[in-house]
C-alpha cells in the first residue's frame, strides 16, 4: 500500500512516498481503509522534530481520519468489516491504510461525508471538551475566542454559539473577522489594531467575559486574563505564537478567577468513553444542520507538501483534507 513517510526530520519536501507492507489487524485492533485524512498546525512540527511527540523514523503525519473497516482482530466486537467509522491516532494516518485500537474508533454515520469527518477529532473534540468537560460552559455566558479564524479558533466560535453562548471573536485582521461572524461570532475584537483587554471589557460594559478560550498564547494571553469577569474561567489550549507566557498569580486571586489546561489528548487516554460521547454529540449536531465545520481545501495525499506549507503560512481557514 501507498504511504507518505517522514524518514528524516525535515520541510514538506523532505516527505516521500513508498509502497510499504499492508499492516494486520491483532487482537482488540481494527484495520481501517483510509478514505480521508486531516493535517492540523502540529503536523508542521511534528516532521521537523519541533513537537512535543518525536515518533520512531520512519512515520506518516496526520493524526485524525475517517474510512470503512477492512478487517477486525480477536476480541474486536463494537464494529464489523464495512463500518464507516473516524478516529484519532496521534500521527500514522496519511496512508491507504491504519491499524488502530477499537476505542480509537467512534461511529460514522452515513450523511456524514469522509472529508467532514477526518477533520473533527482534533479541533471539535479539543473544543467540546473544553468547554463541556473543563469550563462547564452555560448558556447565556460571553466566551471571548483568540485566534478565531484557524482550525481550533473556527471550532470554539461555532460550538459555543451553539451551546448558547454569546461569543467575541477576537483575530488578527477585518477578513478573519469576518469569517468569524459567518460562525456565529456576535461580536470581533482585532487586536492588531485595538488593545484587547480594554475592547474585551469596553465590550462587556466592564463586567469582563466568562471563559477565555486561547489556542495562541504569548502576549495576548495575560491581556485576555485581565479581562476575565469575576470566577471567569481562562482555558489553556494550546501556544501557536510560539510562546509560553508567564502569567501573574495575583490575577486569579484578585478576579477569583480559574485557568484551566485543556490537554485533549491526556484526556482522551484517560476518558475514551467521554470522547466517544463528545464525538457522537458534534456528529448529531452535524446531522441536524446545526454545525456545519468548513474545509480549507481537498488534496490528493501526494500534494500534502503543497497543504502543510499553506498550514505554516497562516492562510488556512478551517480544516485541511488530504484523499489517498
């Protein structure tokens, strides 16, 4: 079968692709026939051995897909050869075919496209998780999203919008915004231009917002803290910004505020079940037109190269797709 390898830490071009041995399915795995698979920022780093996991050379990038069952180990009896499933697997997706656990798997069901769901394990799950299982998000509060308009930013504007929440959209540019509010954002702060803790709180007639939601990190991070009302909640996602900020203690003292680490894939090791009902929920949303995830752009497996570079060059809105 075709697989695209990193056999040396490298760019985009460094990647090639081989024919390798088809793998077996062993006890408690399911061999599934990829028919889509997604890139996310990390996959960037991960090639060049900058991200946190440094896997064995040589490996395949991609961490999430969707495809049909080919084959089942002993023991396997939640899903049969046919199965449309999605799944998650950290890296090794960006091949023909994957061998996974059977918890890795959550159930496709058929109005779902292959290409819709390779793209929500990791930015849809993350979210959900943390605004359902961390910030115990209510209808009515103000979410302030930094970073709205990438694959995790889109996620966090669109599923709290749907759990009734009144988000501020907060990016880099007018055209991110704008692409924002086509989520559901209600309200967008660029802070390229204005102060983003005064606008969060001029926004908020002073009051502040309830939850934080921050996949950037760096600067904006304490600016965004600072605007958090009383017992708000600040959710640590992730540090695209390249920096870990240092974050005054005496702020959370003085607000009786909370941050709160969202490390999605410590939590889908410890709680696969919570996952899978997190997973099952984004799908019925999907199903019901409520959530309708946007896909920057489709490319055959060969051109990942071509996709990875428009990843690290900040021009992606939304999910990219990879078809072997």
């Amino acid at each position: 079968m075709k697989a695209c390898l990193c056999k040396s830490f490298g760019p985009p071009e460094s990647l090639v692709f081989e024919d390798i041995a088809e793998p077996v399915a062993g006890p408690g795995e399911v061999l599934v026939r990829v028919r889509a698979c997604a890139l996310n920022f990390f996959d960037t780093l991960i090639i060049r051995g900058k991200y946190q996991y440094k896997p064995d050379l040589p490996f395949s990038p991609s961490a999430e897909f969707a495809g049909v069952v080919d084959s089942v180990g002993d023991g396997v009896t939640s899903v049969s050869p046919g199965d449309r499933v999605m799944g998650y697997m950290r890296w090794g997706a960006a091949r023909e075919k994957v061998v996974v656990g059977e918890n890795a798997l959550v159930g496709l069901p058929d109005d779902v496209s292959f290409e819709t769901a390779a793209g929500l394990s990791v930015t849809y799950g993350t979210t959900l998780h943390a605004y359902r299982d961390r910030a115990g998000l209510k209808a009515g509060e103000t979410v302030a999203v930094l970073g709205a308009s990438g694959g995790v930013g889109q996620a966090a504007v669109e599923i709290a919008a749907i759990m009734g929440a009144k988000v501020i959209a907060c990016a880099s540019s007018e055209d991110k915004l704008a692409f924002a509010r086509t989520l559901g954002a209600e309200l967008t702060v660029d802070y390229s231009t204005q102060p983003l803790k005064d606008t969060l709180k001029d926004l908020t007639g002073g009051r502040g917002v309830d939850v934080v939601y921050d996949p950037v990190g760096g600067d904006l991070s304490e600016q965004a803290l600072r605007a958090t009302a009383w017992e708000g909640r600040f959710l640590v996602v992730g540090f695209a910004a390249g920096e870990i900020p240092k974050i005054p203690l005496n702020l959370l003292l003085l607000k009786g505020c909370d941050m709160r680490g969202v490390f999605w894939g410590a939590a889908l090791d410890r709680d696969p079940d919570g996952h899978r009902a997190n997973m099952v929920q984004v799908l019925s949303w999907i199903e019901d037109g409520r959530l309708k995830p946007h896909v920057h752009g489709i490319y055959p497996l060969e051109d990942i190269a071509t996709a990875l570079a428009e990843i690290a060059a900040r021009r992606v809105r939304g999910k990219v797709i990879l078809t072997p």
